[in-house]
C-alpha cells in the first residue's frame, strides 16, 4: 500500500539551544527544498548547513522566538504556579496541539528560569534505561578507544571550525558507525559518573527536608542585614529588579540543577516514546505531546498542563497545597501581568529571576520561620527537599552567597492586606478552582438562556446579565483612576425624577391594577433601568 503524500523532515544537530533562531533560519530553506520536487538535490541543504556553522553564536540568541510575554498574557496569575512547579521536579505533562507551538510554549516556560535555558539543559535527556527502546549496534572490543577517539576529534573539529574535510574522508556509513558508537561509549560513561548515586540522594534529601532549615542559618542578623523597602501592590517597575540588579546570577549558584539526575525536559515526545515515561530510571519529567493517548495514561504523570484549554489538572492533593498562591504571589503576578504588556520578554524574565533569588535567600532561614510563609511554607518544604536544592546548597556552600548578606530574606512583595489583595484571591480561585470553574460555566449558560427570553420581558434579563457581568470585570480589573469623579459628574441618574409618575404610583397603591396592566407597566418600568 502507498500513501498519497511522501513525509519527510529536516533536522539540526546543534551544541547550542538555538531553538528559535533555526527554526526561522530552515524554515526557509526547507519550504525551497521541497518546492524542488527532487529530494535527491541535497545542494540547498549542504549550503544552509555551512551557512549555519559560519555564523557565530552568541548567547543572548537562545532566547529568540521565545516570547514570554504571549505566555504570561495566556496564563496570567498562573504563569506563576507553572514556574513554580518547574521547581518541584513533578511528571509533568504538556498536551497540545500542533507540534510547533506546543514545544515553543513548553520551552518559554524553561526560559522562565534563569540561565536555565542558556546552560540547564546540558543533561536534560541523559538517562539510562532499564532497557534500550532501540538496538545499539556493539562494535569489537580491541577497536572501540580508537574509535572513540576519532569522532571525537570529527565532532570538534566540525564545531569548531565550521569544515566538513575531515567527514568527506569517511563514507556515510563509516561516520554513522563511529557516532553510534561514541554514544554508546558516552552512555556508558554517564551511567557510572552520574546515575551511581541517585538512591543515595534521594534518601539523603528525605532524611534532610526538615533539618535542612536549622542547618543551613542566615550569614547575618536580620536586624543587621540591610532591609529591603515595604512592597506595595502598585510598586514600581524597576522596582524589584533595582533590588536584585547588582547580584551575578552565576554566583548565586544558577541555573539551579533541575533537569539532572533522572529529570526530563523533552519538548515534544512522539508516541513511540511512550514507554520512555514510565521507565524505572526517569524520576520526572516536563514532556510535551500532541497525542491523546498521552492523556489516557493517567498513572504516568502527576499534573497535565492543556495548552489549548488553559488548564492545570492534577489529582494530588499535597501537590495541590504546595502549589497555592498566597496574598504576596497573587500580587507579584499581578505585577507582572500588568506590566509586562509594556516592558517586553527581558523585563519579564527579570522579574521572575528576582522572584527566584529572594526565594533562595529566604529557603535559607529555619523552618517554621514566618518570612516563609508568603512563599508557601508546604511549596518551600517539598522545594528544600529535591535533589535540585541540595545540589544548589552544595554549590554555593550551603547558602554562603556574599550578595546575599545585603539581601532581606522576606518575600518582596510583602505588606498588609487591601481591598485590591482580595479581588485578585477571588479571581484567581474562581479560574484555579473546580466550583469555580464550575460557578463560570453557571453564567455562560444562563448567558444563552437569557438570550432566548430577553424577547418576552423587554429585554431587562439582558441588562441584569450586563449588571452582573460588569461587577465580575470589576474584580480583575484595575479601577479607573477617575471614578469617584465620574459619579459625581453623573447628576441625571437622579435629578430628572417625574413627580405625576410618583403620584401615579401613589395612587396604584390603594388600587389594585388588572394583571396585564400591571404586566405592561413594570416592563416599560424595567427598560428605563440604567446599568452603573
């Protein structure tokens, strides 16, 4: 049997995460390739890939195609809670679909992280299964160092310099045969450096997740530290990041060590791969897939993440405590939500960086501490205990972070309670929670219900939808700065009253009216209602 369309598909090998950057780069010259009609004229695809090599990378170019801002736009206040579900190491699912902007949204969340991106993902498919899902070929054991050696030599040589000379002097086959090879090798290699001491980590970090705050104490007072300013809701732009700018990310121990260790982070994962997730040596992971069978799976991860729905479901109880927002969350992302929109992907990338550096300065105070408790004393607790934690302790030598000395450990966005606090808790439980979800569904319904009857009472339904559908924007959106003004500047909603219709009405008081009089007034008294 053949197929009416030939599908095939053109991959970069790269050292560097320059995932925007070459999708834009061979879109291109894919699309001019296949306009060719002959897949055999590879001269296009040899040009484009020496293109490729001759162009120098630099860093900030990872990022490109990567918008942190259409995210944070999608997601709001919960572009906060996936950030902060990265941090816990969970099984985690990204179902969407098409391919293409499911694995560019999954990676924008990665990019959330600092440095992450950039220099995290060195190991972020590096495990070894309990079985292989594909056949290795071994290759004589008296030849295998020699061959090691020679790709690897290949490997830099065509990296560095951009030249394919030394690959033209091996036939394909003989280049593939010594790639297999060195991965092989190097799987071999990583299975005996890295993956010996998982078990012992893993014990190690339960014995610790509640000693590990009265270890690791704060380098100064608190009262000796320098303190930081009171956070209002309505803070400043730069405000937080003017606290944090003159911290060296590196020096703080960053990217933290997420995806090491048996942790995942695969943009998108097609179903032959299925078994991959439930394989005993993946502790975690963060996948994307397009695939409904993926969803079918339930016991194979613990949050799904519908990319299409905007829409977080788990069934884990405690993870779904870790994962609450408190008053101080609500209001940095609320900060970031409604700024973000002017200030572009770097400002936001910095917020979020910042957010992540006063969290480590404050997971350093001993449990039970009260500066906790805005970041979710539960969160902070599963947080200290992953191998990504103690990791980052053992890099900065247990906290000791010379810029952190200045640094108040409280959440920046602390300060008392408001008017304001509460419609964002209220909006944020009515979109998290399942009766809310289930309050806003109530109103979309009785919505189109309305919109069948307005007909028969003169349209008042419809106002009254239009009332309550006002007073629910009001509690996600900001006040306008002119409203009390406003309502004073309004004197006709009160001023042009009828004294005949008040004696009117008088009158009907002692009378009882016929049914349908009384029918026809009250409709006629229902249109002349004004909505505020």
């Amino acid at each position: 049997m053949t197929r009416s369309s030939v599908q095939k598909s053109v991959c970069v090998v790269c050292q560097s995460p320059l995932f925007g950057r070459l999708a834009v780069k061979m879109e291109l010259v894919v699309r001019a390739w296949f306009l060719q009609g002959d897949f055999s004229q590879t001269k296009l695809l040899e040009d484009a890939y020496k293109h490729l090599n001759s162009c120098p990378v630099q860093i900030d170019q990872t990022l490109e195609g990567l918008s942190v801002l259409r995210l944070v736009e999608s997601w709001r206040h919960k572009a906060l809670l996936l950030f902060k579900l990265v941090l816990l190491r969970r099984r985690v699912l990204v179902y969407g679909a098409p391919a293409g902007p499911l694995s560019a949204a999954l990676l924008t969340l990665v990019s959330l992280l600092p440095r992450c991106l950039e220099h995290g993902l060195g190991k972020a498919a590096n495990v070894v299964l309990s079985r292989p899902l594909s056949p290795i070929p071994m290759a004589p054991d008296n030849k295998s160092e020699d061959i090691v050696d020679t790709a690897t030599d290949i490997v830099n040589e065509l990296y560095v310099n951009g030249s394919t000379q030394i690959v033209d002097e091996l036939t394909p086959k003989e280049s593939e045969n010594l790639m297999e090879e060195k991965d092989r090798v190097s799987r071999q290699s990583f299975d005996e450096t890295l993956l010996a001491d998982v078990d012992r980590q893993d014990l190690a970090s339960r014995d610790k997740c509640h000693s590990v705050g009265e270890k690791y104490k704060t380098q100064k007072p608190l009262v000796e530290a320098q303190q930081s300013p009171t956070m209002a809701r309505d803070m400043s732009v730069d405000g937080l990041y003017n606290l944090t700018n003159q911290i060296d990310q590196a020096e703080c121990g960053l990217p933290l060590s997420l995806f090491e260790d048996g942790y995942l982070c695969l943009p998108y994962l097609s179903l032959q791969y299925l078994d991959l997730l439930s394989d005993a040596a993946v502790q975690g992971f963060v996948v994307g897939a397009s695939n409904v069978l993926f969803k079918q799976k339930r016991q194979l991860f613990d949050v799904l993440v519908e990319l299409n729905e905007m829409r977080i479901e788990t069934g884990d109880l405690l993870l779904r405590r870790q994962l609450a927002l408190g008053t101080e969350d609500l209001r940095f992302a609320d900060h970031v939500v409604r700024h973000g929109a002017s200030q572009g992907d770097a400002w936001i990338r910095d917020q979020f960086a910042s957010y992540l550096i006063y969290l480590l300065r404050t997971s350093l105070l001993p449990e039970g501490s009260r500066e906790i408790d805005p970041y979710n004393a539960q969160f902070m607790s599963a947080f200290k205990a992953t191998p990504a934690y103690q990791q980052w302790l053992k890099t900065t030598n247990n906290g000791d972070i010379e810029a952190f000395a200045n640094l108040a450990p409280i959440h920046p966005f602390a300060g008392q309670l408001s008017v304001a606090d509460m419609k964002l808790k209220i909006a944020h439980t009515m979109s998290t929670s399942e009766g809310g979800r289930k309050v806003t569904a109530a109103v979309a319904s009785t919505g189109r219900a309305v919109a069948t009857t307005s007909r028969a009472v003169g349209g008042a339904l419809s106002q009254a939808r239009g009332a309550l559908s006002g007073w629910w924007s009001s509690l996600t959106a900001p006040p306008p700065p002119h409203a009390d003004a406003d309502a004073d500047a309004d004197p006709e909603l009160t001023e042009h009253a009828d004294p005949a219709r008040d004696n009117r009405r008088d009158e009907r008081a002692d009378t009882p009216d016929p049914p349908d009089k009384s029918i026809e007034e009250t409709s006629t008294a229902l249109n002349k209602i004004q909505v505020v």
